[in-house]
C-alpha cells in the first residue's frame, strides 16, 4: 500500500465491477470521474453504499 499523498480525504471508491461491466455511464470502470477531477462511484450501476436505504439486495 503506497501512501504518498495525503490530501485525499476519502479514499478511492471501490466499485463492483460486476456491476460495472454493462454500464454505459462508467464503461466498466464502475467510477466516474467529475470535473473535479474526483473519482466517485457510478450513480448507474453502483449502489450507494450504506446511506441510509438498506433495501438493495446483494448478490
Ligand atoms: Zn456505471
């Protein structure tokens, strides 16, 4: 585990690929990348994790 830089405040999202392999929002990556040059979870294929919904079944 390389820890170089510190001034990311979260860590990098953890998509499921399995998830991610259809979408056509993410090509697969299962993240997207905003314009602030943040990666964050693809809202079309990944569930959001543990907000405050419990209701999506896991495989
Ligand atoms: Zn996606």
């Amino acid at each position: 585990m390389a820890h170089g830089a510190h001034r990311t405040p979260l860590l990098p999202p953890r998509p499921d690929l399995g998830l991610a392999r259809d979408c056509e929002v993410c090509l697969g990556w299962g993240t997207v990348v905003t314009r602030d040059g943040d990666h964050e979870l693809c809202h079309a294929c990944q569930a959001a994790p543990a907000d405050d919904r419990d209701a999506i079944p896991s495989d």
